[in-house]
C-alpha cells in the first residue's frame, strides 16, 4: 500500500526512486501496488491537519503512478475508491471513532460524490489500453 500524500503533498516533489525504493523491500516478489489513491480535493478536518490537494495533483500522482508501475513491470496497480463516498460520510462515517483516519480517503475517487468522472480516469482508462510486456 503506497499513500505518500500523506507526507508529501505534491506528487511532483515524491523522489525518483520512491517507487523503486518500494520493489526494493521484495526484490525476489513481483512488485504489485495493492492499494493506493490520491486525494482530489483538500483533506480537512477531522484529519489533523490540512492536506492541500485537487483533481490536478490526483492526476499528476496517478501518471506517475503508472508510469512508474509500468516500468517496474508490476503486477498490478489498485486504485483504493473508485468514487469519493460523500454520502456515506454524511450519513454514518464521519461519526465513527476513527473518523479522522477515515477521512484520509473520502475524496480519493476516479469518479467524484455525485458519480462525475475526475481528470485521473481518462488517464487510468489509457493505461488499460496499453499491451503490458512482461519481464
């Protein structure tokens, strides 16, 4: 599971080799990302501090991402939430005792609260188009 997001909040700034570091931990074991997202929109309260983010810095991250998975030949990649669960949070989430862990994910969707896609799902859409060749 990869959520650099967390401590740094511009993809741009992740380091080169942050991806390459992770397949590093397993050398021997095919490189899988089995969960990961970026947020679309700021991480606010009741997480403890502000996490800037929008649909711009989700696509960034998640051209990285592939690209990145790509040529580490990994397995597979897993985007955490397909949609952002506005409705859910509403309703029953954002009272729940870890609330502020679970905000983390809220607006990480592909596809936004109302069902609206993001600019990240043309480029993950892209990327399963793409012949994989396999080392």
């Amino acid at each position: 599971s990869s959520y650099p997001f967390v401590e740094q909040s511009d993809p741009d700034l992740l380091a080169a080799d942050y991806f390459t570091e992770l397949a590093n931990l397993a050398p021997n074991k095919p490189f899988v990302i089995a969960e990961t997202a970026w947020p679309a929109e700021d991480v606010t309260a009741p997480y403890p501090v502000l996490i800037p983010a929008n649909e711009a810095t989700q696509q960034a991250y998640l051209e990285r991402l592939l690209a990145d998975s790509d040529s580490l030949s990994a397995a597979f990649v897993c985007w955490f939430f397909t949609r952002d669960f506005d409705d859910f949070w509403e309703s029953d989430l954002k009272f729940n005792a870890i609330a502020p862990t679970i905000r983390l994910w809220k607006d990480t969707g592909l596809y936004d609260g109302q069902g609206n896609s993001r600019p990240a799902l043309t480029i993950w859409r892209e990327y399963l188009t793409l012949q994989r060749l396999y080392k």
